[in-house]
C-alpha cells in the first residue's frame, strides 16, 4: 500500500482532476530541495470546473503542456487550450498510436518496455517539452491521461536531473496509483480494441519496480538525466540552466 500522507503539501485538490501535484519541495544530493510552486504534474485537464480552473491560476501556473496524442486531445480537449491567459503547447510523447503498434505485434508489451520506447523514440519531442519547461514563465504544468506514464517519466528525467534520491522518484510515481482509483472504470473502457485485456490491465499498473527499471536504463544508457539530455542535443549549460528551475538556489 503507498503511503499518500508525505504528499499532503504537494498534491492539488480539485474536484474534477485527481492525479495533480508538484515535484517541488523535494531534498536532492547537493542538501537543496526541489522548487517548489514552479512544476506540476497532472492528469487530464478536460473535465475542470471554473473553480479547478481558478486554482491552478491561483498557484501561477501559465504554461500547460499536454502530452497526450492527437487523439486523446480531439477527444477530450483541453479546458485552457484556447485560455488567452495560458500559453498551451501540445507536444504527444508518443509518435505511433500505441493500438497500432500492438496490431502489428511490435508495440511494447510491458511498463518497463514502454517507458524505454518513449525515450528512444520521442526524443524530438521530449526535446520539445524540456525546453518548454525551461523558457516558460510562472509555473508549468505537464499532463497526459492519467498522469502516470508519458507524465510519470517526464517527472522522473526531472527529479533525477535535480539530484533527488532514486527511492523519492519512484515514490513519486508510484503515488499516482491511489490516485487515480476514481479513474480505473474510465481507463478501462477505453482499451484500444486490438490490445489483449490482460495486457492492458498491467499497462494501468504504477509499480514501483517499472519506475526503479528506467531509471537504471536511464543509468546505463546515458549516465542519467543530463547525460539524455545531451543526447538529446543539449549543451551543458542549458542542462544546468534546466537544474536551476527545478532547483531551490
């Protein structure tokens, strides 16, 4: 059972979004903490009441960057997509339909495979939305579906490129399964029709062991957050510019 009572400060109550906290107020290795009231995370936006609306403008939050597919948006659009005091960008972390891949018996078919592929393959637009977080003003916010996966890994690549230890990353994502328990029925009914039932429940799963995997891969692979993203390629001083958002001076 994930213990929820250490995120009382950074979760979000809002009566139409449940997955929606910042990654601020976190200790990293260099004695700091996370930033805090500068980066959210969420689920999907598109069900937000007035008052939800007013709450996140209430906590300076002027840049929405949806991560979500051309379809989830046409289906569900976003509440501040056309907001003229919000700057919204829509950038998918993912660049094939995932029912597709699954059709043609080449989509990922675990957790751990599905973060690894959005790394490789999603670089031009994880490009896109780090730089996003970086030049944007006030505070962002970063949100797909359910807040878990496409959103998830983008928390973990920032959390660990602030120094924050592995255990509190993956803490971090796994909170997200509580979370979004009022969610399960509506996750469900939406499985893509050519992805086996089996498979799909897993897919809703936020293990703690999914996050601890990517990480190492990220550990292997790259070196870390900073080392993707001078793969991505970022000079090392728009890295440390990047660590200095995310990070209390």
């Amino acid at each position: 059972m994930i213990d929820i009572s250490s995120d009382v400060q950074r979760r979000v109550p809002l009566e139409n979004a449940y997955n929606v906290r910042e990654i601020g107020g976190y200790p990293t290795a260099s004695g700091g903490r996370t930033r805090q009231g500068r980066i959210y995370r969420a689920d999907s936006l598109h069900r937000l009441s007035a008052e939800d609306q007013a709450r996140l403008r209430e906590r300076g939050i002027r840049t929405v960057i949806d991560l979500r597919r051309d379809d989830e948006v046409a289906q569900a659009p976003n509440v501040f997509a056309s907001a003229p005091d919000m700057i919204y960008r829509h950038i998918s972390l993912f660049v094939t339909r995932p029912s597709t891949g699954v059709q043609q018996g080449t989509f990922p078919l675990s957790l751990t495979d599905v973060y690894r592929y959005i790394l490789e393959s999603s670089q031009a637009p994880m490009h896109m939305v780090m730089s996003e977080i970086l030049s944007s003003e006030g505070a962002v916010l970063f949100h797909c579906t359910a807040g878990k996966d496409r959103t998830g890994l983008v928390a973990a690549l920032l959390l660990d490129l602030a120094g924050v230890s592995r255990e509190e990353i993956v803490h971090d994502y796994a909170l997200t399964e509580p979370y979004i328990e009022p969610l399960m029925h509506e996750l469900r009914e939406n499985r893509p029709a050519a992805m086996p039932l089996e498979l799909y429940v897993k897919l809703l799963d936020a293990k703690p062991e999914f996050m601890r995997a990517t990480l190492e891969h990220l550990d292997t692979t790259y070196g870390g957050s900073a080392g993707y993203l001078r793969a991505l390629g970022w000079r090392d001083e728009d890295v440390a510019r990047l660590r200095s958002v995310i990070v209390e001076s």
